[in-house]
C-alpha cells in the first residue's frame, strides 16, 4: 500500500480548470484525482485516454483507495523537456501529485526558501507557487 497526504485543502469541481502539477517531496509515489486526470486532458483538448488498469492501493489519510486506471500526462520541466509520464489515477479529490519517484527520476527538487523547482543535472531552476495548501508548477499550454 502507497501512503499519501490526507485529502486537505482540495476541492474540484467537475468543470474547474486543471491547476498544474504539485511537488509533492512527502510522497512516495506519484499519483493524480480522477478530477484533476480530466481537467488535464480537457486543458490539452483530447480525451482521456486510459492505458491499463492498475492493482495499486493508495492510502490517503485513513481512507484507501484502489488505482481505476493509469493515464499519460506530459509535464514540461524545461525548455524544450517534457516528463512522459504514466501515472495512476485514483477516484478521490487529489491534485496531479508528482512524487518522489518521479523527482529522483528527473532530479528535481523544491527549494522552499527560493521558491523554486530546481534540477541539478542540467542544472535550472523555475518559480512555482504556493496554493491549495500544495507546492504547484504551473506552465502556459504553449510550451507544451
């Protein structure tokens, strides 16, 4: 089982706009709300796009939730880079988690003094902001 944050601070509405990517260095792995899954695809203008079905558990607070499927998200991190990452979606209000797992894959990391997200190799850094009580990236759709 997968332990993650409680569901604090979080509320989507069915049609509210996909809020970005949160660095979350308290996660293990990384995992994304059904919600936030489809705002994401309606925020690219496809539909989502299921790729397999997923047995994983995720614990959030005290309640467990089971993956219902996995779905492709690209996230720029860079210019001219993109994380093509798979990633499972659970049927809770959670925003687009990327975790640890995903963090050391592309050696990132929040720096919360500075207010940046930094990777060290090639080394840059970019500002990130603070809501929904999460550290967020947030890009323009046309870097994507």
């Amino acid at each position: 089982m997968i332990h993650c944050p409680a569901e604090v601070n979080f509320t989507v509405q069915q049609d509210q706009p996909f809020h970005g990517a949160c660095f979350d260095t308290g996660e293990q792995k990384s995992v994304v709300g059904r919600a936030q899954a489809e705002a994401y695809y309606r925020y690219i203008g496809i539909p989502l796009v299921i790729k397999t079905d997923s047995p994983k558990v995720y614990k959030f607070g005290s309640q467990q939730r089971r993956s219902i499927r996995k779905a492709k998200f690209r996230i720029p991190y860079a210019y001219a880079k993109n994380m093509n990452i798979a990633l499972d979606v659970v049927d809770i209000n959670v925003p687009l988690h990327i975790g640890l797992d995903v963090m050391d894959e592309y050696i990132l990391m929040v720096d919360t003094v500075d207010n940046r997200l930094v990777c060290k190799d090639p080394p840059w850094s970019a500002p990130r902001v603070r809501k929904l009580g999460n550290v967020y990236y947030e890009w323009d759709y046309d870097i994507m």
